[in-house]
C-alpha cells in the first residue's frame, strides 16, 4: 500500500518542514494541496521559475514523490472557465515540469431538480471543460483527474462525463467519502461502474448524517468501510497512491497532522502490511 497524505492537513507547515515529516514518518509521497497558505501553482514560491530544480533535489533527497497536484479549478459553471482553466493550465505546466502525474479539477455541482435533458447538459458542460484542460496536457506526462465530489458523486454521473472526454489523459480521483454519502456500505457498485477510469485515492472516514451532511472522523472512527474499499483496491490490481484527505485547513478544529498522519501510518500497517 502506498500512503500518501494531502498537504491541505498541514496548511501551517513549511515545506520544507512537510517533506522532512513525511520522510520521517513513513509516507512514499505528497498530494500537493496548498503550500505555505498559497493554493495556485503559479503562487507558491517553491514552484516559481527559478526555483524548480532546487525543489526537484529537495524532493528526491527526502525520497519522496509527489503523487498529484490538487488545483481548484470546477468547471459546472461554463461562465468561469477561463479562471480555472488557467489554474488547471499552470498546474500541468508544473506538473509536466516536477513529474507529477495528476492534477486534480471539479466538476463540481449541477444543481438539483434538473430534467433529464438538463442534467445531461450540464454534464456535458463539465466534460467539455475538462477536455480542454486534458487537451492542454497532450505530449506531456500529465493526467487530468476529476474528483469523485460535490454531487458529482454517482456512477452515473461520473460515468457520463467519462465517457465524453477523449484521449489519454484523463482519469477519475476517488474520493470515497464522497461516493459514501450515497453508496454507504454498497462502494463496490460505484467502484465497478468508475474503474476504467480510476487512477488515485483519497481516504477519510466520517459518520453519516445524510446524503449531504457527514462529522469528519479520524480513520476508523467513523462509518465509511475503509479496510474492505482499499482490500478490495489492492486485489484488484490497484497500484497507486493512497493518500488521507485530512481536511485541518477547511476545518481548524480537527486534530493536529502531527496527531493525524502517524495514525494513518499506523492504521495502515496494522491492515495491510
């Protein structure tokens, strides 16, 4: 099993400071998800021109890897593309440079109520979104990963952007809390419908209140079925990253990363190793 955690755990931590605590507990890779405050790949002074290479030693002399790369873009709303496509755009652009294979983008929410034609247009805007920044990262080294979020968050739904975008360079980001909130115990449905497409894993546990509604938990405290989904990952053949979603920085009150990730190690050993 390969552990990764999300820098959005440990948005106080330098990072240099992240890099050698990942090393020193035991993770294989980052999921970059901010760094130092800044979210943007074009606004993190680590990644600045001039910078890279230094940043590509430090990498490597904590024999780390960094797994993907979470840019905010969403593309539901056909209005904003221009601003998250060129946030999805500098994030290939650097993630072509370090050798990063992900970057992560929304779809991110179609709202409720839609008709079946209307639904199947908004989709459609979403798959068509994405496939601009997927043929951005033609000749590169890049996919670009929609996350299993918002409610984007159905085999169907999932299943028919997928199936709109062309090329090599597209995959899916499996959030299982999120597929939790309407599949529960039954993940092995919605696995099946998106696993063409599943290149990385996100993991976090919480207690279900409703479709929409859930308390974050330490993993294992909580109600999303996490040892059978990675089992069943890993007898499948999955050979990615899996990389705990600690969410501190959109929720402070959580428990420290230094409390956090040596857990996820541990939770990790104990099922798997």
């Amino acid at each position: 099993m390969k552990k990764a955690f999300t820098t959005l755990g440990n948005p106080d931590w330098s990072f240099d400071y992240t890099l050698e605590q990942a090393a020193k507990m035991g993770f294989d890779a980052l999921d970059l998800r901010g760094v130092d405050g800044k979210m943007g790949a074009a606004e993190i002074d680590c990644f600045r021109y001039g910078r890279l290479q230094e940043t590509r030693r430090k990498i490597q002399q904590a024999g780390l890897k960094i797994c993907c790369f979470g840019c905010s873009s969403s593309f539901h709303d056909e209005s904003r593309w221009d601003e998250a496509l060129a946030d999805a755009y500098s994030a290939i652009d650097l993630c072509s440079a370090l050798d990063i294979p992900y970057v992560r983008v929304f779809g991110n929410t179609i709202p409720d109520g839609l008709s079946p034609e209307e639904e199947k247009a908004a989709l459609s805007t979403i798959a068509r979104g994405i496939q601009k920044a997927c043929d951005y990262a033609a000749g590169t080294n890049v996919k670009v990963l929609l996350e299993v979020h918002g409610n984007i968050n159905t085999a169907e739904r999932v299943q028919a952007i997928a199936m709109q975008i062309r090329g090599e360079h597209f995959g899916v980001l499996w959030d299982v809390a999120h597929s939790d909130k309407i599949y529960k115990d039954d993940f092995e449905t919605f696995y099946r419908a998106i696993r063409p497409w599943v290149c990385h894993i996100h993991l976090k546990d919480h207690i279900r209140i409703d479709t929409v509604n859930t308390k974050l938990t330490s993993l294992g405290e909580g109600e999303i079925p996490l040892v059978p989904i990675v089992k069943m990952l890993l007898d499948d053949g999955y050979d990615g990253y899996f990389a705990l979603e600690w969410e501190k920085k959109w929720h402070p009150e959580l428990p420290e990363p230094e409390e956090e990730y040596p857990r996820f190690i541990q939770w990790a050993r104990e099922n798997f190793e």
